[in-house]
C-alpha cells in the first residue's frame, strides 16, 4: 500500500443509549474503502454495545467472512456521529470507515494526513429538486405509454449508493 494511502488516527467510540464512557481506540486506519467502522469486539462489550445482526463481508485478500453489528456514537476529530460498527475480532484491523467519515462530516487532508471539516454539509437546491422531479415525471410518463401523466407517482427502487450519487448530482447541477 502508497504511504500515501496509510492514515491512522485515534477514534472514540460510546454507547448510543448509555453516553457519558468514551473508549478511545488509537492507531485507527482511516480506510476509505471501508463502508462501515471496524472495532475491536472487546471495547464495544466493555460499554455495553448490543450485537443488532450479523452481516458478510468480502476483506482485502478476497475472503468473505462474517461479523457482528452495533450501533454506537463514533468520535473524530471533535466530531461525533451515530453509525452501525463491526465487532472487529482479534485478526481484524480498527477501521474507520467511510460511512462515519460522512456522517462526521470530515473529509481527509492526504498532504497533511489529517481529517479536517468537510464544510457545508450538501442540500438539494429546490431549482435543481424540481428540475429532477419534472425529468423524472416526464421520463415515466413516456416510459408508460398512453394515458401516463406527468404527476403520477414515480416508483423509486434505487440503492443507498444511488441515493447518494443522486444528492450529489443534485446539488452539483
């Protein structure tokens, strides 16, 4: 890996239902191909952190394993969030993810190798949202045949990531 791309900071991370006990976990890498935020199984049983579900993963070296989630309040930077974290067992690495980063609204200074404020968190221009909303009315009106109308409702069955690449899109028209 570039020694550009290794980034390590310390993160904290608090239980949503019970604040107060911040455990800090040092030498974090900040990995960005990392959706979610891996740490240690350990610290999040010490502050009560619940398992929610178990989901599959596919790491670095291609495997597909299988880890416990939680929710809990992750720290960075003088910024906090609530977000779903992984109980990382012993042979995994203490991530924080992009999801986080996100919702911590930090982005990453790779010069300075530090996460800094993102700035102004993205809005959808009402312009730009009535804009969208009339392409799409009229996209599904000629998709639909006869007797479609522009104000019918618009079935949305898109993913998270197209959700996101939508906000962006929006806000950058």
């Amino acid at each position: 890996m570039p020694d550009m791309e290794i980034f390590r900071i310390t993160i904290g991370v608090e239980n949503v239902t019970h604040r107060g006990v911040v455990r800090h976990i040092p030498d974090t890498l900040v990995d960005t191909g990392s959706e979610l935020t891996w740490i240690p199984r350990n610290i999040l049983q010490s502050i009560d952190i619940a398992v929610e579900r178990r989901r599959n993963f596919i790491v670095a070296d291609g495997r597909h394993i299988e880890r416990d989630i939680g929710y809990a309040v992750v720290h960075a930077s003088g910024s906090a969030t609530v977000d779903e974290v992984v109980f990382a067992e012993e042979s995994d690495f203490a991530l924080l993810g992009v999801r986080s980063l996100e919702g911590l609204n930090l982005r990453i200074d790779v010069v300075k190798k530090q996460l800094v404020d993102a700035g102004p968190v993205p809005a959808a221009q009402v312009s730009a949202f009535i804009e969208s909303r009339s392409a799409a009315a009229a996209t599904a009106s000629l998709s639909a045949g006869a007797g479609a109308r522009s104000h019918d409702p618009i079935p949305h069955n898109r993913s998270s990531s197209d959700a996101r690449s939508s906000r962006f899109m929006l806000v950058n028209k």
